[in-house]
C-alpha cells in the first residue's frame, strides 16, 4: 500500500506539469488560409496604426543598404530582403498585441499595442529576439562571403551589370543555388524556433525556452504545412520588397496577424488560464530624500 500511495503521489505531482504543456494541433492548408484571411481582416480594421508600426522595415532596408561595409550594396540587397523574415517574427510583437486584444473584444490602436511591453515575459522575448538578430546578421555575413568566393570583392556598378553577372555566368547561376540553399538553412532554423514562440510568450506569458521548445514540437507536427508557410511568408516579402521596400508596409502587418491566427489554430488553447499576479505596490518617495534612498539600512537604524 505504501508503494502504491507513493506512486499516486508521484503521478499527482507530475500532472500539472503535464497539463502546463501546450496542446499541439494537427492543421492542414486550410487552417493557413483561415489564418491570411483573419491577418487580412486585422489589418484591414486597424490599417494606419499598422503601416505606422511596419514603417520601419523600409527605412532598415534602405539605410542597411548605403552602410554595409561602405563599397556596392547591390549583391546584399535581395539578402537584406530575405533576412526580414528572420527577425520579423520579434518585430512584430505590436501585431500580435493588436489581434490579441481584437479576439477578445477590446481596444486596438498603436498606442494599445504597446502594451506588450508590460507583459511579464518581455525580457524573454527580448532574449530570443536578440537571438534572431544574430541569426540575421550571420546570414548577411555569410551572404556577402558567398558573393565574394563567386566574383571577387569588385562591387556591381548597377543592377544591369549586376543582373548580367548573376544571369549569364557560371559563377552567377553558382551563386543563386548555393545563396539559396544556404538561405534555406536559415529561414528553417528561424522558422522552427519562432513560428509560434512570441505569441505564445505573449499570450501564456511562457519562457524562451519553452517556447521555442513548443515551436519545434508544432513544426514536427506539422511538418508539411509549417514548410508551405515559410513558403508563404518567403514569396510575399519578396513581393514587398519589389517596389523599393514600401511593399513591405502592407505584407508585414498581414503576416504579423495572420502568424498570430496561426498560432490559435496551432495550439490548444489554455483549458484553465492562470490570471496574472497583482504587481508589487512600490512606495513613491520624495526627491529631497535622494540621498538617504541610497542607503535604507542606515533609515531603520535612525528609526
């Protein structure tokens, strides 16, 4: 008997941390659709406030492409395009924010989407957006390195000499596959670690490790249509860079919400949800005390 009580309390001990795990769904192409057709819908309901949000992708593009290194940019262009969708996926906290709050009823403005920046698990956020940064950044290194073992450190004079070195020679065809497959490898581990991460983190408050534990598990899940989105996400922001990166103003809050919407059809959603704990009431003290706030040990002390 006392065996048996000991495993029952063992099992009782584990089943919360089971029931904590996030439920993965089994979706299909149909559930990727439903998802761009809702981020439509978002979008389209708070319009200016997203473009206001995604302005800055335009501005990263253009200012990225004048200052790498100092020599012709051209070669970079297409992989400062395609590297977006690495940190992407961070940058766009302020869209899950507003779909977030649009699913339950509430307001959503600009100003409402910074809200996720009280959200306990910011500082995770932080830490796996950091992350993606350095994965963007490896993968323009590695970009510009692959345009270099092709054609030498000479820079494109302009796109037509560009795209005659690109099109026409066996170090430009070269170039494509490997820069692509090489790109492939990125995007994927990108995909795979954030695909639902930051709204999970947003909307369950969980760590960075959890989720981009339950990122992995959905895409091993899902393997099929998590390859077809990336798919997806890859083919507009390469439409959105083709006028001069303003494209991107429209494709980033569409994917912003529809990401969000996938992560619904993703994952379960919480049976139970745990409210957030009160915040700790901080006593407003006066300027004039600045020096004895510095040392309140010596306060008690006096007192």
């Amino acid at each position: 008997m006392a065996t048996y009580h000991g495993n029952v309390t063992s099992v009782a001990q584990r089943a919360p941390d089971t029931a904590a795990a996030p439920v993965i769904r089994t979706i299909g192409f149909a559930e990727l659709g439903r998802s761009l057709r809702r981020g439509w819908e978002d979008f389209k309901a708070v319009p200016t406030h997203a473009i206001i949000l995604c302005v800055i992708y335009p501005v990263l593009g253009l200012v990225l492409a004048r200052a790498v290194l100092g020599y012709s940019v051209i070669p970079l262009l297409f992989p400062l395009a395609a590297g977006f969708a690495l940190i992407g996926p961070f940058a766009a906290l302020g869209l899950y924010e507003m779909s977030r709050r649009r699913e339950h009823g509430e307001q959503a403005t600009a100003w409402d989407a910074l809200a996720m920046l009280r959200s306990p698990s910011f500082g995770a956020m932080l830490g796996l957006g950091v992350l993606l940064l350095a994965l963007f950044v490896t993968w323009v290194a590695t970009a510009q390195a692959i345009y270099i073992a092709a054609f030498g450190y000479a820079g494109a004079t302009g796109f037509s000499d560009f795209a005659t070195r690109v099109l026409t020679t066996s170090q430009g065809w070269w170039l494509i596959v490997v820069g692509c497959g090489v790109g492939f490898l990125f995007a994927l581990v990108a995909l795979c670690i954030s695909v639902v991460s930051f709204p999970l983190m947003l909307d369950r408050h969980a760590g960075a490790g959890d989720a981009m534990v339950t990122s992995l598990r959905a895409v091993a899940r899902n393997p099929v249509p998590m390859a077809a989105w990336g798919l997806i996400v890859a083919v507009l922001l390469v439409a959105g860079t083709l006028p001069f990166f303003l494209g991107l103003a429209v494709v980033i809050p569409l994917l912003g919400h529809a990401t969000w919407h996938l992560y619904r059809e993703t994952i379960e959603p919480e049976l139970n949800p745990q409210p957030l704990p009160p915040r700790a009431h901080r006593e407003r003290k006066s300027a004039a005390d600045f020096p004895a706030n510095l040392f309140p040990w010596r306060r008690k002390d006096s007192a």
